[in-house]
C-alpha cells in the first residue's frame, strides 16, 4: 500500500513542536538511493510540503554539499521542521512558508526541487502551482522531483492503492492519486520534459523531469 497520510504522532524526544510521520522512517532511504543519481552535487534543494521535516533532516545529513531548503503551508509542520532542524547540519536552512498553489514562493532561484507525497493530499492546483513554480526557479536541466502513489497506464494499479485512492477523496474530492500522464502533459505546458521514472517499494513511484530552456 503506499505510504499513508499521518496520523502524525508526537515525538518521544522531549520537544513537543517535533512530530513524527512512520512513512518517514520507512521510506527515507529508498528516496535518498534515487536522490542520490538525480540531485546535482551542489547547489540549492527545495523542497515543497516537507512535512515533519525528518526528510529534510535525513538528506541534509546524506548531502551535505547541497543547501536544503525546506518548505510548508502549515503552521504546525513548520515548528515540527525547526524543531528537527536543530539536530541538523549548518546545509539545513530554517523553514519557509510556501504555498505551493501561489505564485510568490519568497524564492527565487533553486538548483532542484522536490516534491515528497503531496499532490494526492492537496488539490490538482497545488501541483499546478508547483510545476509552474518549478519553471520559473530552475535553471535549464535542474531536476524537479516527485515521490509519491502515481498512477500509470502501463503499470498495473495495486488493489491497495485503488482503496488508498477512494479514502483520499472520501477525505476531501480535490483529493486523490494522480497519473504520470497527467503530470507529464502539465509539466509538458511548462517546459519541462519527463526524463525518468523508478518504481519504489510500497507502490510508490519516483518521477523525474528537467528544466528545458
């Protein structure tokens, strides 16, 4: 089944800003593995709707020439992510609201973005948003990356996921998973190509695209 959205639970460690997604633990290296032929050596990373912030955590620890920049809307994941922040490396950088849905980001240059389990959890503008965000930040060839429960016409569609889909929009109908197809012709419209995609454990996927000029 793909990773679930939290609920988050508080965290053991004593500060109670931190919280704790168990997908996190879970899937963090798998991500990093990809990361790891994806991400340029040096430069800025963003990324949008970083949660908890034990992701952002985690890879500026395993990239430590790469700025981490991490981001969110809410208020709540914002403290989870300085709160975690402060067991980081000076590469950590504090946390950003962004509204991913919104043109201002308060940024203006990134040299890669990343995208972890946010577009079935926020409405289709989101991700609108995000690819037309990502146009107008990354230089050309910089790589915009997404994480996440994709659906694909050539790949078969886990039952779990198909239950995990109908929850979603049970939860909210702006929700639910979304098909490659569907990013590839948005980010198409934006001037980014699809270069790769990695089938991940969990029924998950990871999806590459490049900045074009």
């Amino acid at each position: 089944m793909a990773d679930p959205i939290p609920p988050y639970e508080m965290s053991d460690l004593g500060d109670a800003d931190k919280r704790e997604a168990p997908a996190a633990a879970r899937n963090v290296g798998f991500i990093g593995d990809v990361l790891e032929d994806w991400l340029p050596e040096k430069g800025l990373v963003l990324e949008l709707s970083s949660g908890t912030g034990e992701h952002a955590l985690a890879f500026s620890r395993r990239f430590p020439a790469l700025d981490w920049q991490p981001s969110d809307v809410d208020p709540a994941a914002l403290r989870s992510i300085a709160a975690w922040r402060a067991e980081g490396p000076e590469n950590l950088l504090p946390p950003i609201e962004i509204d991913a849905s919104k043109r201002d980001w308060g940024i203006d240059h990134a040299d890669a973005i990343l995208s972890v389990n946010m577009a079935h959890i926020s409405p289709w503008s989101a991700t609108e948003g995000l690819v037309g965000g990502a146009a107008r930040l990354l230089p050309k060839g910089a790589p915009l990356i997404f994480y996440g429960p994709w659906l694909a016409a050539d790949v078969e569609t886990a039952p779990s996921n198909l239950a995990f889909d109908q929850s979603l929009k049970a939860r909210d109908p702006r929700w639910g998973l979304r098909t490659v197809e569907s990013l590839a012709e948005l980010a198409e419209k934006h001037g980014l190509s699809f270069a790769e995609r990695r089938l991940m454990p969990s029924n998950n996927m990871m999806l590459l695209f490049r900045a074009g000029e």
